[in-house]
C-alpha cells in the first residue's frame, strides 16, 4: 500500500484532497501544512512512497524547498503541486529532480492518474499545461494519426498488451509494435503510458 504525504498550507485545499486521495483504493495519505512538518512527519518509521509539495507555502522558498525534500529523501518520489506556477517553474522543477508537476486546475480523476504514473516508476508533466495554443497544437498530434494507429491507442488506454490488441484488431503482433512505434513519435512521448495518458487527458477515449 503506498505511502502518501501532501503538504499544503491551505486547510481547506489540504483537507479536500487528502479526503479524495483517501478513498481510493491501495492510497494511504497523511497531510502537512508546511516543508518543515512534512518532513518532520517523514523522520517517522513509516517509509513514505510519495511526497506532494504545494509549490507556495511555508518553507518552500521557490524550489529551494524541492531541492531540500529530494537531498533529505533521495528515495521518495516528490510531485511539485501548484496553482499559479507557470510552464517555466514546472520545467525548473522537473529538471531539478521533481518526479512530476501537477497544477490544482486538474480535474481529480487526472490527478490520480498522476500519482499513479508517477508511482510506478515514470515522470509526470501535464502535456497541455500553460493554456490554450498547446491545446490546439496537441489536437493537431492526434490528426496526424492513422485509423488503424487511433484503434491501436485506444487499446493501448485500457491496458492490453501488444498480443491482446493485435487479437482483438486481428492484426500480426509486429504490426501492433510498427504501430505502437509511430503513436509515439507522431505524439511526441517516449512510452505508450505517456500515449495513454495524453490521450485520456484530451478525453479521446
């Protein structure tokens, strides 16, 4: 069962996003006000999996406090979470060791996806994050997708493995790889995880 902390000094953002994160399956979630108490909490003998920063509170210092949490805790996952932060800072964050980047202005369910996605092993970035001329342009990615490449992402959002798709569209299993292989270079991620998401996170699917 993986082991959660998130650190907010908003009560009432705090309060309503540990409560959610607490109904879901397999997510045991303890809070924070500040940097400093979180990592307090982490000197416990409970092994933490995840820590989630509010990029403006108490302690952080900008990313200071990133960079405070990452040499404390090497081996805990660390999502910087923020509700003003702009592309700049969450590239910053990301390239100083930030394991994701998660703006408040996701809807729930994404979230969960990831902390999920970050979980198991990966790095989470919000593809349209920052406004609308990314939108369009990440709409324009999904154009440039075959029928059958489309089928293939589709199947690739539920899960199944390359031998259940090439079953389930009556294709070889190296034609599903041929198009699992152009789904990645025409979206411009590097795994069909990050396919996934991307395409959840447009509501494809």
């Amino acid at each position: 069962m993986p082991n959660i902390i998130l650190a907010d000094d908003h009560d009432l953002v705090r309060e309503t996003i540990v409560a959610y994160l607490a109904t879901i399956e397999g997510f045991k979630v303890a809070s924070a006000s500040n940097l400093d108490s979180a990592l307090k909490t982490m000197n416990d003998l409970i092994s933490f999996d995840l820590l989630i920063l509010d990029y403006h509170m108490p302690g952080m210092n900008g990313l200071d406090g990133l960079d405070k949490a990452k040499k404390a805790y090497p081996d805990t996952k660390v999502i910087l979470m923020s509700g003003v932060a702009n592309r700049d800072v969450a590239n910053s964050a990301m390239s100083r060791g930030a394991d994701g980047f998660v703006p408040k202005s996701l809807p729930a369910a994404t979230m969960v996806n990831a902390i999920k996605f970050v979980l198991s092993g990966e790095r989470y970035f919000p593809f349209d994050f920052d406004n609308g001329p990314k939108e369009a342009s990440t709409d324009s990615l999904f154009q440039a997708l075959s029928g059958r490449e489309m089928e293939t992402l589709e199947q690739l959002c539920i899960g199944l493995s390359n031998k259940e798709i090439a079953r389930n569209l009556d294709i070889q299993d190296v034609t599903v790889k041929l198009h699992v292989k152009n789904i990645l270079i025409k979206l411009k991620v590097s795994n069909r995880t990050q396919a996934a998401l991307l395409a959840k996170e447009r509501h494809l699917f």
